[in-house]
C-alpha cells in the first residue's frame, strides 16, 4: 500500500490501535480533535510515551504533534525491534504498551528485546500476568509462539509503580491461518494472586476466596502465590488476582482484579472469579480481551480464508473491525451461531519484507 494515502481520524479514542495499523499497513495516518473540548486539551503522557515507544522500534518513522498536542500526523517507517529501553508513565499500565509491541514485534526486522518499567497491573489495561499467560500464549494459534516470552523482573503497583518487565520476540515472515471455531469446555483453571509491600497473607486470603466461587463448577483449580519483597516488590503495597480458563480445544478464557484503596483480599479474589464465570458464559475461542488480536492477525494472514469464533462482539471489536477495513481494505463476514457469532475473513497476504531469509 502507498505510504502516500493518509488516513483522517477524529478523537483521542481507538488511538493506540490505529497507530498499530498505521504502521503494519505503511499508511500515513492523521487524528485531528483529541480532547479538542478538555479543559486539559491534547494528548496525555502516556500517549506520548506511546509515540515514543513506536519510534523506538522503528527506523524512519516521523511523527508529528501540533504546538497544542489536539493533532498528531505519524509517517509510518520500517518495523526495526532490537533492543528498546523505556520508563513508562504510572498512569496507564505496562500491558498499554505491550499490546502494541505483542502486535508489531513479529513483523520487524531482528527479535525484538523491550525491557519497561512502570505499573505492571491496574483496572484499566492488560496485567502483565495475562498478557504473559494468555496473550503470548494465543500466538501459538497463529504458528508465532516459539522463542516468545515475558519475564517478569519486578512488580509495581499503583500509585508509583516500580515494576520492570522483559519482553522477548523473535520475528517471521509471515502468519498461518486460523480455523478456530470449536470452543470446547473449561477443563482447568489456572492463576496468579501476587502481593507487593503487604501481608503474605493477602494472596492466600484471594486464592481461598476465588477458589469458593469457582470449585463448584470444576475440580482442576491451581492459582499460584506470588510474594514479592524488598527491591523487587516496587514502590507501592498492592494485591491482585489473574485467572485464566483453559478449554478442551485450547481457548484461553481470562479475567482480572486489582484492589483498589480499602478493599478486602476476599471480596477481590470472590469478584475476579465472577468476572471470569461471565467469561466463560459469554463463551467463544477467544476472550472480550482478546478478540482485537485474533481480527488483526487473521486479517495479516495469507490469501486463504481464516475462521473463527467469537462469544460476543465487545464495542471495542466493532470499531476495531471498522479501522481494519480502513487500513487493509479487509471485511469479515460475521454469522450469528446460538449464542455466539462466526467471523470468516481473506487474509491480506501480509509478509514480512523486513526478515532476513536464510
């Protein structure tokens, strides 16, 4: 596609998602009006950071930012990874920006090694916990998952973080189609309750409290404690809960839970499994979280059909699927199934220029 064509979009929303598509499509890409209305008009730290972050792992990308920051114009580069250093803001959590370094480190032109540091789980974005058991772990689905990894060094939560992850990424040149449409049924149920600066106890406290919700469905429950102390433990006490519901066909079903200022361990570990009972009810082979990685790697895939299934399409997919047609001209077709929808789309064929052939 010519780097030529640009793309107008209005408003601070969908941003990080666009950029992504900007840069994998080689479309230049311009979003006009972001919190044009704000009494704090323009783009946020972290969005910025976001742009940085970008340009780090590409050669040859420019980004522009008008004098009042309402506008922003990037002319996408080269996908380059290698190695990336970041601080990331406390205001969005590291998984903010490890969801757009899982969707472009692939397709770059050596591994992609990104140590950030920052808040490694809040209520708002992916933990690094799912994203290193859940996120990587879908990439399989799409032959990317050998050599990838997440480690995480230190954990940091809200208000000031502290935390440190390393991401690791190897490339490829190009992805496998999916057919995915068997859901199956939960057969397990993993997870991880950590706890930084705070009672040990606190983890064992949400581990009890997620297994009295969750052990009347299924026996296979393991959550795992993660206590972290001194340097490693951050900057700020904190506690939270990952878990993540694995089916007889591999899907991955997934749901979180941080506490906020005066919550019980007990009611957080007891709100997180309900969260991932609603999950599992919404059903499909990918979860609410998930659904925008599986549109766009089907939509990078080869000239064949790619099919799968889909519990509900969230707000957020709907849009998703709307800029996907935007940057690679692809439409799915979506078939309401029972309870869940079947989405088929034609890859686009998408190879990765960057990697070097041996």
């Amino acid at each position: 596609m010519s780097k030529r064509t640009v793309q107008q979009f209005t408003g601070h929303a969908f941003l990080k998602q666009r950029l992504v598509m900007a840069l994998l499509s080689q479309q230049t890409v311009r979003i006009d009006g972001i919190r044009a209305q704000d009494e704090n008009p323009g783009l946020r730290d972290y969005e910025v950071s976001l742009l940085r972050l970008l340009e780090q792992a590409t050669n040859g990308t420019r980004i522009v930012i008008s004098p009042t920051g309402t506008s922003v114009v990037l002319r996408p580069g080269m996908i380059t990874g290698g190695r990336i250093d970041m601080d990331c803001p406390v205001s969005r959590s590291i998984g903010y920006y490890l969801e757009a370094l899982v969707a472009i480190a692939p397709f770059g032109k050596d591994q992609m090694t990104a140590t950030l540091r920052g808040v490694t789980t809040n209520n708002v974005d992916l933990s690094v916990d799912l994203i290193r058991t859940a996120t990587l772990v879908n990439l399989r689905n799409f032959g990317l998952s050998e050599g990838v990894e997440l480690r995480i060094t230190k954990r940091g939560a809200e208000p000031r973080g502290g935390g440190e992850v390393r991401f690791i990424c190897p490339v490829v040149r190009a992805v496998t189609p999916l057919n995915f449409v068997d859901a199956g049924r939960v057969r397990r149920i993993r997870g991880i309750a950590y706890a930084t600066r705070v009672s040990p106890q606190s983890a064992n406290r949400m581990v009890e409290a997620a297994r009295g919700e969750l052990n009347r469905y299924i026996p296979d429950i393991y959550i795992y404690t993660d206590v972290y102390k001194g340097a490693e433990s951050g900057l700020s006490p904190g506690f939270g809960i990952s878990l993540v519901a694995e089916t007889t066909t591999g899907a991955l079903l997934t749901a979180e839970l941080c506490a906020q200022a005066g919550d019980a361990p007990e009611d957080v570990g007891r709100d997180a499994a309900q969260r991932l009972l609603h999950e599992i009810a919404r059903g499909g082979c990918f979860d609410s979280a998930h659904q925008w990685q599986a549109l766009l790697l089907m939509t990078l895939g080869p000239e064949h059909a790619s099919k799968t299934r889909f519990g509900k399409l969230t707000p957020f997919s709907i849009q998703y699927l709307r800029d996907l047609r935007v940057f690679f001209n692809t439409t799915f077709k979506i078939k309401p199934d029972n309870q869940s929808v079947l989405l088929t789309c034609l890859g686009t064929g998408f190879t990765n220029v960057g990697k070097k052939t041996t």
